[in-house]
C-alpha cells in the first residue's frame, strides 16, 4: 500500500532552502537543504538569530517583519556564491507570527549576467532616462499591449504601472483610461501619429504622439508613445509665436490644442475638412456672432454644432431654445414662436403664454429646419430680426428681446428663393455666416472615432461589453451613409442591444450591405405610362412611391428618415399628407 505523503516530506525534500523564523527573527524550522547551502548542523541553526549566520537574509527578515509585506528577490552573499531570497510575512488570526524565508544559490550564468558591468551600466541607463523624463512615456508591441510606462505617465493618467502593462490599448480604451487612442492610430497608419487625449481619472488633457518602430521584416516592433500635459504645450506655443524656426515642428501639435474644446462637447473631427469648419465655429462663437446658418444633409449634426456655438459663446450660461420649423402646423408655430395674451385664440391659455424667442433672451435662438418655415411667419421672423423686438398674438405692446440666432437646414435655400418658396430678404438676414456641414461620407477619418464613440456610450447605456473589429470600421468607411450620423448612430446602438455576440461585426457589415442591383430585390419605382410630363406631379408620384417603399421597409419613422436624407418631422408630414399608415 501506498505511504501517505506529509508536509513535513515536501518541505525536506523540496530543491530550495527553507527557513521560519519568529517575529524576534529566531530560528524555528529548517529543511535539509537549508542546512546543506549553510553548511553548518541542526544545532547550529535550532532557536538561533538569523542575523549572526546569514547577516544580508537576516536584514531582510527584519524588513519583512517591520513592513509587515513580504520582500521578493533579494540577492544575498553566502560565502563565494550568491543566493536569491523569497521572504514572506507569516499570520494567523491577523496576526503577525513570524517569517518564511525560500533561497536558491544562483546559477554560473545567472551569476556571471547578473556581474556583467556593460549589462548592468546599460540597464541603469536606460531605467533613469525613461523614469526621469518629464514628459509620459508608453512603450507598446506591434499589437497594441503595453510593455512599460514610466513614472510620468503614471502621475499624468492617474494610474500605477502593474494595471496597464500587459494590457491591450483597445480594453484601456473602453474601459475610459482615455478617450483616444494614438497606438491604434499608427497600427494603421504605420506613421507618426498626433492626438488629444482626455484623461478622465486624472482630468487633463494630454497631446500624445506614437512613433512606430519597424523591424527587418516590415512588421511594427514597437510603438513609442509621448505625451505631454496641456501646460507644457502652453509653453510650446509661446515658443512658438517666439521663433518662426520650430513652426513645422509644432504646427501639428498646435493644431490639436486649439481643437481640444471639441473633446467637451463630444464632437470628432479627425477629418481636415471637418476641423477646419469647427475651427471657424469656434472663432464665430468667441466673437460672439449672430445670425449664422448652418447648411448641411439630414443627420450630420446641426444641432449639435450650434449647441457647441453656444456653449463656448459669451452667451454659454444663459438659454439655448431650440423650436423645429418643420414640427408644428403655422398656427401653432406663430404661438410657440412669439407667444400669446389671454383669450388671444380659441383653446388659449387663461394667461397666456411667453414665446420661445422671449425666453431666449440673452442667450440663442436655434430655428431648425428653417427652410419649411410658412411664408407668413418669414415676414414676421424679418421684423424681428431687424427691429429685435416681437409683439404677442392678441397683444399691442413690443417687446424688446436680444439673443443669438442660428438657424439650418438640410434645404437648398438659394433655390427656395428662385422658388419664391423663402423669402430672399430673410436668407440673407440670415446668412450673415454660413457653416457647411459636411456629410459622413466626405469624413472617413471621423468614422473609426465615431464608433468609438457611439460603441462606449450604448456599452454604458445598456451595460454591456460590445466591441468591434479594425475590420469592421474599415467596412463602415467604406459606406455611403445616406443617413450620415444618425444612421452611424442607429447601427451601432442596434449592433449592441441586437448582436448576440460580444463582437458586433456581423450585425454591422449586414447594415450596411450595398443595395442590390436591379433585378435582385431592388425597389423599382414606376411613374404612369402616358404623356403627363408635369414634373411636379410626378415628383409628387414618386415621393409617395418611395414613402411607401420605405414604410414597408423600416419600423420607425426615424429610421426612414435616415435613409430618406430627410428629417423625421417631415417624414411624418409627408406620411400624413399620402395619407399613408
């Protein structure tokens, strides 16, 4: 039968020297092999201090028991050899009972590298450099995992070095360590790279630049990452306007400090396109202009960049009112617009009621959709414009307000005049700056960030941990998008609710598949067969036919909108007015 094996047998027979001592650092238990690296007898060991027979160990036993942690791989003398030493605090109940000290002789060739001066002189070297920079430093494999961050990086992201390395950069993203990413950017540019970054943990802004390292063979190495907090390029800038000899050098990365404001309001723009029109914005909002219209395609964020306008205006802490032109029928658009007395109409209010434009006072007016505005209220809209004072429904007394205007729309203005359709007067009252919006598909550096974006807002929304692959986005910039940012917006919030997969991949490339040719499920339109040549007519045919199309299509009016190019109020006037359920 076989013997039963004790602790007592491991403990004998294991390859290392084992020694316990007590909290005063007396021996108490030994193993053979303890006994053979000393070379010295049981009694030379049994209740003995520590310190007289291995003076170096004994010092870290008394470390281990005054810091109450344990002391890893100190490397200690033993006659003409060198042993390794592993010390560990003993508890029971809590309490501190003593140590556990484990300890190998070193090998010839650990020995002989460890005593190498040029290794050791070229170790320490690198160590100081890279920890007494001032500036953070991340150093990344080919594949985005984190191999070293010095102590710079740990004060300017708020974080210690064991919880990030070995990590991949795309996991510290959507965990929010930042917002942005300059490793995945030169993953695939395979260039240098230059981003802003927004450090929650710590709340700074910091200008990162990655640096790619390339091997024999073609393939990253590494990626050298450099990143300096917002008050250091203060300095830069002041450099700058100083000395015309660093313009190039900084032209970059001064680029990216002026645009940190975007990084507030949730805006991407990587595109130059679409950095050079917020770099106007910004400036229109600091002069604190008015009457700005914003032109651009159903869904490519008008909103959001006269809110942007607003905010960073000198008007910020005051009202942003916003009214859709196209929402409200005209009797109802006048009251929201310019309010009411009491009894001023049927179904009044007892006490009337203040309108949208006297509650903007002081701050903005946002008049969307203001190309479906009635004809009658355009009249009304100039007279305040030019008088900046509005009169109530029912009411005799002027009012005085004064606020910000900004309008858009996603209509051809300019041909609405042709068209007698808006009045000209008013367009150009309106347009005394105009913003173009640019549509998604004239932005495909923005989409990578875009999803980015979107994907870490709905994983929060609905608690999940969806992701996408490099892949993925790469098919996403690939697509038109009629729908611009809203359609962007409604796939990635139904690739994480409807995915049955943590990787939302599939979901998102079938969105966005191409429209089959004709012949293959394609939607055909047909228009009459006679020799009405009407256009008016028949564009009214084919609007109504592809109304229909669409509401068969989708589920929301919404989402028919996006992939219309139109607005959803209009979408619903339309339905309404085909009479279509």
């Amino acid at each position: 039968m076989n013997e039963k094996i004790t602790f007592e047998d491991v403990v004998q027979n294991t390859s290392n020297g084992v020694i316990a001592t007590d909290c005063n650092g007396h021996i108490q238990i030994f193993n053979k092999k303890a006994r053979q690296l000393l070379n010295v007898t049981d009694q030379d060991l049994v209740g003995k201090d520590i310190e007289p027979i291995i003076p170096s160990v004994g010092r870290a036993v008394h470390d281990c028991l005054l810091g109450k942690k344990p002391v890893y791989g100190r490397q200690c003398p033993l006659g003409v050899s060198e042993i390794i030493v592993n010390i560990t605090p003993i508890f029971r109940s809590e309490k501190l009972i003593g140590t556990v000290c484990n300890f190998q002789k070193l090998s010839a060739f650990e020995t002989a590298a460890q005593k190498t001066d040029s290794y050791q002189n070229l170790n320490r070297q690198f160590e100081t450099i890279f920890h007494s920079s001032s500036d953070g430093i991340w150093v990344c494999d080919g594949n985005g995992i984190v191999l070293s961050i010095n102590s710079a990086s740990e004060i300017l992201n708020g974080i210690e070095a064991d919880h990030v390395i070995g990590r991949s950069v795309f996991d510290l993203q959507m965990d929010m360590v930042f917002d942005h990413s300059v490793t995945s950017k030169v993953m695939a540019s395979r260039q240098r790279e230059t981003v802003m970054q927004y450090i929650a943990k710590s709340q700074k802004y910091l200008l990162s630049t990655g640096t790619p390292s390339i091997d024999e063979q073609g393939n990253i190495a590494l990626i050298v990452i450099n990143e300096r907090d917002m008050t250091e390029l203060n300095t830069l800038r002041r450099k700058f306007e100083r000395s015309q000899m660093v313009r190039e050098k900084y032209q970059q990365e001064l680029s990216e400090l002026t645009l940190f404001t975007l990084k507030k309001n949730s805006i991407i723009a990587e595109s130059s396109n679409m950095r050079q029109l917020l770099q106007m914005a910004l400036k229109l909002s600091h002069i604190g202009a008015s009457n700005i219209l914003v032109l651009g395609e159903s869904g490519t964020g008008k909103g959001l960049l006269a809110r942007m306008i607003h905010k960073n205006s000198s008007r910020g802490q005051k009202p942003f009112v916003e009214i859709n032109c196209a929402a409200l029928p005209e009797n109802l658009l006048e009251a929201e617009l310019f309010g009411y007395e009491k009894g001023a109409f049927t179904g009044a209010r007892d006490k009337g009621k203040i309108g949208l434009v006297e509650l903007a006072q002081g701050g903005t007016l946002f008049l969307d959709e203001i190309g479906d505005m009635p004809l009658l209220l355009q009249t009304k809209l100039l007279k305040y414009l030019d008088n900046q004072e509005i009169r109530r429904i029912g009411g005799t007394e002027f009012i005085k307000v004064s606020c910000s205007v900004i309008a858009a729309t996603n209509q051809n203005l300019q041909e609405n005049v042709q068209k007698k359709l808006f009045r000209e007067d008013l367009y150009y009252r309106l347009s005394s700056f105009v913003l173009k919006l640019p549509p998604l598909r004239e932005r495909v550096d923005d989409v990578s960030g875009l999803v980015r974006f979107y994907l870490n807002k709905f994983n929060k929304k609905y608690s999940y941990n969806k992701t996408i692959s490099p892949q993925a986005i790469r098919r996403l910039q690939k697509y038109s998008f009629p729908g611009n940012i809203r359609e962007l917006k409604s796939i990635i919030e139904n690739g994480v609710v409807l995915s049955d997969s943590n990787l939302i991949d599939d979901f998102v490339v079938s969105s966005v598949t191409d429209e089959p040719p004709p012949g293959k499920n394609a939607v055909q339109h047909h228009l009459p067969d006679t020799d009405d040549l009407n256009l008016n007519r028949n564009l009214k045919t084919l609007e109504k036919q592809l109304l229909k199309q669409a509401r068969k299509k989708f589920r929301t009016t919404r989402e028919m909108a996006a992939k219309l190019g139109v607005s959803q109020p209009s979408v619903v006037r339309k339905l309404q007015k085909y009479n279509i359920s």
